[in-house]
C-alpha cells in the first residue's frame, strides 16, 4: 500500500512539471515584452527630439486698483517677499538684492537645498510706465534655455487687469522635456497662487495720499515768484 501511494505521488509530481511553459515558451514571451520596451523608448526618444522646446503660460486678474498702484508693486523686487509663491517654499533661503531694486536693471538672487527652489537669479530687463514690467530669470547651471517672465497691465474702467505670464525656450532635451510635460503642473500651479496672493497684497496696500490743493497752489505761486525774480 505504501509503495503504490508513493508512486502515486511521484506521478502526479511530474504531471505537474510537465505542465509547467517551456524554456522556449518563456524566451518568447521575453522576447516580445522587450521589443515592447524598445518601441516605448525609440517613440519617446522621437518624439523628444521633435520637440519645439517653448512653452507658455499665463494668469490674469482684475485688480481692484488703478494701474499706478499695480506697476509700483510688480515693478518692484523688493515687495516679492510679501506674494511670490516660491519664496514661502523654504524659508531657509538666501536672498541677495541690487541696490536698488526697481525698474531695469534692478535683479536679486536667491540660494536653497530645496528641490523647489535652488538657485537662480531674475532682472527687470524693461519696462512701459503703468503698461509691462519684462523680467529676465536664469536658474541651476541644468537649466540654460532663456526664461522670461512678465506682467502686462491694462486699464479696467477703475481697476487694472493684471497678466502675468511665464515663457521657456531650450534645446537640452532635457529642458524641452520638462517645459512640455511640467511647465503647467509645476509652473501652472505656482502662478494660480501667486497672483491671487498678488491681487490680495495690493488690494490691502492703503491709497497714496491725493496731493492738497492748497500744497499745489502753493507750488504754482512759488514758481510764478522765481520765474519773475529771474526775468
């Protein structure tokens, strides 16, 4: 009895073995799974190379301010601290500002161990009194393609309509790679608090002051008065 059920299971053992896909059967399968993987790749590497490596984005806001009010902040580096989204990142971060920091010319840089932030630097390269304020911004040594960023300003009956918007040019594939698939899930997603925080910041800033008219008519007599002591 005990040798049958033995032979019984050394039957039924190798039943199951020989059930089992053969070598051959499982080189093919690995065959075609990696000829897959290489197509994947060969399309992904096309259609990196084919890539135009600009991107664009922007956000608008209606701001309830007029367009003074708007250009002396965004044409200004030196209020950033109070709504630019990247500089809440990490607070650990090193800021370096020109002397003065508005209008062209007028840059700061920045250093950080944060992913998010790392290092950089970003110049008012011209502006249009109450119209734009173009930036120029240059990051990691990573990254070498030409980065701008600007703010256009338009008149909206008693408020500005502020946009600010972000374009990227490069030709390292790996830069064209990160403008097209992450400049709106990471830049994008910045910008939308940026400029709602923007809009907060200078709709709480206080109006200047009107000028008194008494302090003009004052003015304007003391001007006559030197024009005729000069005549």
């Amino acid at each position: 009895m005990t040798i049958h059920q033995s032979a019984f299971s050394y039957k039924f053992d190798f039943a199951y073995f020989s059930s089992l896909p053969s070598t051959t059967y499982i080189m093919k399968i690995l065959k075609i799974i990696g000829l897959i993987v290489l197509a994947i790749i060969v399309i992904a590497g096309i259609w990196a190379v084919t890539l135009s490596g600009e991107a664009h984005l922007e956000r608008t806001a209606t701001i309830n301010a007029p367009l003074e009010k708007v250009f002396s902040v965004t044409n200004d580096f030196g209020q950033n601290k109070h709504w630019n989204p990247w500089m809440k990142i990490d607070p650990e971060t090193i800021y370096t500002y020109s002397e003065n920091t508005v209008g062209a010319g007028a840059y700061y840089s920045w250093t950080s161990d944060h992913d998010e932030v790392g290092n950089g630097r970003q110049e008012i390269l011209e502006i249009m009194e109450n119209e734009q304020v173009k930036t120029q911004m240059e990051f990691d040594e990573d990254m070498t393609g030409l980065y701008t960023a600007d703010f256009i300003l338009e008149p909206d009956g008693e408020h500005t309509k502020l946009t600010w918007t972000f374009d990227g040019k490069a030709d390292a594939i790996g830069e064209k790679v990160f403008l097209a698939t992450m400049t709106e899930a990471m830049v994008g997603s910045k910008y939308d608090q940026g400029i709602a925080d923007l809009k907060a910041y200078i709709e709480g800033l206080p109006d200047p002051e009107p000028m008194m008219e008494e302090e003009m008519m004052g003015s304007d007599s003391t001007m006559v008065e030197e024009e005729a002591a000069t005549e």
